[in-house]
C-alpha cells in the first residue's frame, strides 16, 4: 500500500500556476484533501487521512524544488515509512501534455526535485506518477517549466486534473500492481 504521497513544486506566488507547480495544482484540486488541514512540520505542509484502516500521508515541501529530497527523508525518518511506499507526483518533459504515468523507480529524466530525493534516499525505487507537461519546441528546459500553462494548455487542464485526480484515487484504493498495469502511460485528455 502506498503510505506516502509528496507533490513536488516551488514555494511562492510567482511559481504557483506554472508547469513545475503541476502537482501542487493537483493536491489543491483533490476532493480527498479539501477539508483537510495542513500541518507545518518536516520543511513542508502535511496532511494524514484513513482509507481502508490504514494511514496516508501527503507532503507538499516548501523548500524549492531541488531541495525536496531533505524534507521528504526527514518525513519518512519520522513516520518509519520505507521508499517501497512511497509515492512521488511531479510533472515531467518526457510525457506528452495530458499523459499520465506510474512508474517504479528508474532514470531521472533531469528532474531536479527527484535527483534530490534519490540522493537523500540513497535510492530511486519508490513510486512515481509522472504528469505530463511536453517538451519545449524552442528554449532552455528551466525556462520552459516554469512559464504558466498556454491558453491551448489550459482549454484541457481540468480534463488533465481530472484525470490525474482519478488515477490518484486509484493508487490509494486498489494498490500499486492494479494500478501499475492500469496506468502504464495513459492519456486523460481526450
């Protein structure tokens, strides 16, 4: 079961609505975390729910994003939860806009808020569900991710969420195996 959900994303107005921000975006947008109330602790703002007798745990750390690693080991450290059972929500370049994607471990694909998770894990092999959010077709990748989403972006963003929302919801509810064959590169937006 996953224990430990972590939305990666940058702390600040500025970086609120921008791509890197997508799962912070998601964790405002999910139904299962509205009424809740966000502790300060661990560098981040947390949040503990039941489902199915069992705790979760939702992290947003407010360190920048290439230092996310520290307040996520902190998190796991104090809660005596494993990498095994650990989910992290980040967007990511190498998935076309509105696709989805649980993933085991692997590669980095660049991703400054996993390079920093890994290091201070000392492993890569936790859960990721990765949002797509494309490629730049022209300038650096940093610029690039945090720019606000286009107007043709947006036109499909609560499809997008939506979608991200659901595969969220059945990651916690059925498991990491039904929902690693479920959400093998999947596409939300129609």
């Amino acid at each position: 079961m996953i224990k430990f959900i972590v939305f990666l994303g940058n702390p600040g107005a500025e970086f609120q609505h921008t791509r890197h921000n997508i799962a912070w975006l998601l964790a405002e947008r999910c139904e299962l975390l509205k009424n809740a109330k966000w502790i300060s602790k661990f560098k981040g703002m947390y949040i503990v729910q039941m489902f199915q007798g069992g705790k979760v745990y939702f992290l947003k750390p407010l360190s920048f994003m290439n230092k996310s690693g520290e307040s996520v080991q902190n998190f796991l450290q104090f809660f005596k939860i494993v990498p095994d059972d650990l989910l992290v929500v980040h967007d990511d370049i190498e998935l076309n806009y509105g696709e989805i994607e649980l993933k085991y471990g692997g590669g980095l694909c660049g991703h400054n808020g996993l390079r920093s998770i890994v290091q201070r894990l000392g492993t890569d092999m936790f859960y990721r569900l990765r949002l797509g959010i494309s490629k730049p077709t022209e300038g650096e990748v940093a610029a690039y991710v945090l720019k606000k989403f286009t107007p043709e972006e947006q036109e499909h963003f609560d499809t997008f969420l939506t979608g991200a929302e659901e595969a969220l919801n059945f990651i916690i509810s059925r498991g990491k195996e039904a929902a690693m064959k479920k959400y093998k590169k999947a596409s939300v937006i129609k």
